[in-house]
C-alpha cells in the first residue's frame, strides 16, 4: 500500500497544472463508504504531494517549515442532550437542549497540534477544530450551562469515535509526501463529506484543497433506509406492527412452554 500511495503521489506532483496553482495535491484511497448489514467500521488512506519548489505566489519555501493539516467533516445533524439530576435518589432528566446543524462526523488530523501550527487568528478564521464548531441551539439550554451541554455534545460524539482531534497523526515521508488514515465507525452517518487538506506556513495557510467523500447504504439496508425517509408514517406504523406481532408470539411461547 506504501509503495502504491508512493507512486501515486509522485504522478500527480509532476502533473502539468497552471503556475498560479497550489503547491498542494492530495486525494483519498475511496471516496466512497458502503454500508452493508456487516459493516463494523472502516479506515480510509488520505495521501498527497507537496511541491516544495513554489507556494501560490511563486516563492521558494522550505520543507521544514511547513505543516499538514487534515479535516474530514460529515453531514450536518440535530444532536440533543440530556442533563440529569438526582432527585430522591433517582436520577430524572432535569434540562434537555437540541444543537443543531452540527456535523455529524469531524476529525482532525495534523503534523503537529493545530494551535502550535497555525496563528489563532487563521485557526477561527477557517473554522479549524472542535472549538469552532458553533452549534445553532434550535431548543437552547440554560443560559448559564450553555458551556456544560456544548462539552457534553464533544465527549458525547468523540465516545463513539464522530469527534476527534488527531495531533501528530499526518505523516510526512522525505519532503513531498505525507498521508494520514481516518477511521469511520460502524455509527458512521449516512451522507456527503468532505476532507479538507491544509498547507500552513509560518502560522498561515498557504494551499487548501478539498475532496469530496460519501457513504452510502447499500442492499436491504439502503431499501429500508430509503423507505423510512420516504414514507415515514408508513414505516413506522409497519414498526408498531411487527412489535406487536414479535409480542404475541413471545407471549404464545411463554404460555406453551409453561403449560
């Protein structure tokens, strides 16, 4: 795999492209997940080249000096929270709040950490990390524990491996190449992403390059997918249905069993 991610770097660093172009060229092993009743998770191979020679202006840079950064963001999605609190000795949900148009999926990966790489002015300008992920409270929490649900929603989704941040996790190999894997769990949500690769230096960035991803259901997963999100209220009074169904027949065995 080495060898192949290799060869590939190398034919696309000395692919002919305008002057004006990025010193940067990076792309991902698949660029699409299938989800099946077997899936359990899966590892994409994110590589590149850099052209050390010239950034976007024609200068001459130096190896170095330079790092890589690597954002894989999902869909955006509704994520809500509970908070519970022990009344009587039974712990009851006491607030809940709804995040919405967060991502569903965000990991970042990079050479070094983002804030040791790039200046804090640039990381907030493009968004970079889990701190600049602004939810859209669409039901808000209390205003004084807005801080507490935001937390709770990073270790919420890093729990299931959605969130990560990644430092030291962008290899460089020699002076052109690097590459990275990202992982998506078997949670992994159905939808376009898209994984956004960064050339910093000297605390700025100087290339940015953006590769499209998606994960799909396949076979009877994506037949059911699809008809839940189509018929809803046909899905779901066919899911009541068969609880029912799966009931009386628990209940009929129960009763010949211990006749």
């Amino acid at each position: 795999m080495r060898a192949a991610v290799m060869i590939i770097s190398w034919l696309l660093l000395w692919m002919p492209r305008p002057a004006a172009a990025a010193a940067l060229i990076a792309d991902i092993s698949s660029h699409e997940i299938e989800i099946t009743s077997s899936f359990t998770g899966t590892s994409l191979l994110l590589f590149g080249a850099i052209d050390w020679a010239k950034d976007s202006n024609g200068q001459r840079l130096d190896a170095r000096d330079h790092d890589i950064i690597v954002v894989v963001r999902g869909p955006a999605t509704s994520i809500q929270v509970r908070k519970k609190t022990s009344i009587g000795g039974i712990w009851v949900n006491r607030h809940s709040a709804v995040a919405s148009d967060m991502p569903g999926f965000y990991v970042v990966a990079s050479t070094r950490p983002i804030h040791a790489t790039l200046l804090p002015e640039v990381v907030a300008a493009y968004g970079l990390g889990l701190e600049n992920i602004e939810p859209v409270w669409s039901d808000p929490p209390p205003t004084a524990e807005s801080g507490t649900f935001r937390r709770a929603i990073d270790r919420g989704m890093a729990k299931t491996l959605l969130f990560a941040e990644r430092p030291d996790a962008v290899t460089v190999l020699g002076e052109t190449l690097f590459r990275t894997e990202i992982y998506f769990p078997a949670t992994v949500p159905v939808g376009t992403y898209s994984a956004e690769i960064y050339l910093a230096r000297n605390g700025v960035v100087v290339a940015h390059q953006t590769t499209p991803l998606s994960v799909t259901k396949i076979g009877l997963e994506r037949a059911i997918y699809d008809f839940a999100n189509t018929r809803p209220a046909t899905y779901g009074l066919i899911a009541v249905v068969l609880a029912l169904c799966a009931g009386l027949v628990a209940g009929a065995i129960s009763r010949r069993l211990s006749s």
